[in-house]
C-alpha cells in the first residue's frame, strides 16, 4: 500500500531554492522557521520531507503574508519515494503518538517566539497531522492539499472517521482528481466534517501537483496558484 494514487507526482528536487528562514535545532528536532507574529502556521511535509519539493517555497510564501510558518522535520533528514516497496513500513513508524514529542516541541518554540494562535497546513502524508493537530484547542484552521490521510488511516489501522470527527476547528482540503474518495465532494470528510470543511476540488491535477508538479506546465502553474490564493484566503478569515 503506498500513501499516494499509482500516478502521482515524484520526487522534485528543491536543493537549488534559496531559502528565506532559517533551521533552527530544538532538542534534537530540526526546524525550518521564517517569518514572524502571533500568528503561526504548522508545515507538515509530505513523504520527501524536509528538503523536498517547493515545500519551503509555500513556507516562506507563507509567511511574507504576515505568518510565522515553522515546518518540523519529523523524519530527521530522509524521505521515501511513493513507489517504494518499503513504504507501508515506513508509514507504520509515524503514527501520531510518535509524533506527539516533536509537535509539542514545534508549537512551544513557537510560543516562545510569540505565536499565540495555531493553523496546519499538510501535503500528501502531512494532512495526517493536520488532522490530529486540528483536534488540538490551539488550533483555529487546517489545510489539506492533495490529502492522504484516508490511506495513512488504513495503514495505522485507525479509525478515518473517529479522526475527522475529532477536529474542532474550519478546514480546506484541495484534492487533485485521482485522491481519495473520501476527500472528494460527497466523500466521507464531507459527511463527517460538514459546514466545517470548505472542499475545492482540482479535478485535472494528480496527487502531488503542489508542491512535485512541473511549473512549466500552464496547467499545473494555474492550479498551484489557485491553490495558493485559496489557502491565504482560508487563513485569513479563519486564522483570528
């Protein structure tokens, strides 16, 4: 079982970007931080982690709006490619107890910066905890784009419905148009979660398109900045 569709976008090497933020150590976790504020969104990466993608251009993007974006790198500096036959096992390390170390480390260095309200957006593999985060009363908003928690609930052998009905608080899921069926119009997230879920749907994308898909394509570069619009958007009105 992969955590991705069977066509999905791969790796896309992000080492040539020049990062605005900083890594910072926080007790053995490593943290990408730029921006500043009471403001503070919680960047949870999808499975090429840390460096990959344009995970740290939607960071620093972010963050020019007025947020303090801190991305934690939960997976120490690996990542796994969504075709690895190896991937179930690596899906079955992360389960949000596992994690719970390093957010609550995440969301007390960023309290010691200032933030004083939460949002969570995640990609792929990250809207997982976006889901967890959600649940959590700092939170106010989370955004899920190109979701996979429906598959990572599966693998962990936990309850979908038990986690979506959990969050407390206004969410954005921009699913491409071979994600799951539970995050799709009239899926299961949207019975679920109700008026608390605003649901955009990109119907001529693949899973991945965000931060993985070829900008030199006019397709994915319209849908990459529709995207983003929609979740500053999201925040804006929700982030209070």
């Amino acid at each position: 079982m992969s955590c991705c569709p069977a066509k999905s976008h791969g790796f896309l090497d992000g080492s040539e970007y020049q990062s605005k933020g900083k890594v910072e150590n926080i007790e053995g976790l490593p943290v990408y931080v730029v921006g500043e504020g009471e403001k503070c969104v919680i960047w949870n990466y999808d499975i090429y982690g840390f460096n990959g993608g344009r995970t740290r251009q939607h960071c620093d993007l972010l963050a020019s709006h007025g947020y303090m974006v801190v991305l934690p790198d939960y997976y120490r500096g690996t990542f796994i490619e969504f075709s690895d036959p190896g991937l179930l096992d690596w899906i079955k390390k992360y389960p949000f107890t596992a994690l719970q170390e390093d957010v609550n480390k995440a969301i007390s260095f960023a309290k010691s910066r200032g933030a004083k309200v939460f949002g969570s957006v995640g990609t792929c593999w990250g809207s997982y905890v976006v889901l967890q985060l959600s649940s959590l009363p700092d939170f106010k908003a989370g955004v899920s784009i190109h979701p996979s928690h429906s598959k990572m609930a599966m693998a962990l052998e936990e309850d979908e419905e038990a986690l979506l009905s959990g969050i407390t608080c206004k969410q954005l899921f921009l699913s491409a148009g071979n994600d799951h069926e539970n995050c799709q119009v009239g899926g299961l997230a949207e019975k679920v979660l109700s008026d608390k879920l605003v649901l955009e749907s990109f119907p001529d994308m693949i899973h991945g398109w965000s931060t993985r898909g070829d900008l030199a394509n006019p397709d994915v570069k319209h849908d990459v900045d529709r995207a983003v619009k929609l979740y500053l958007r999201f925040f804006e009105d929700n982030l209070l």
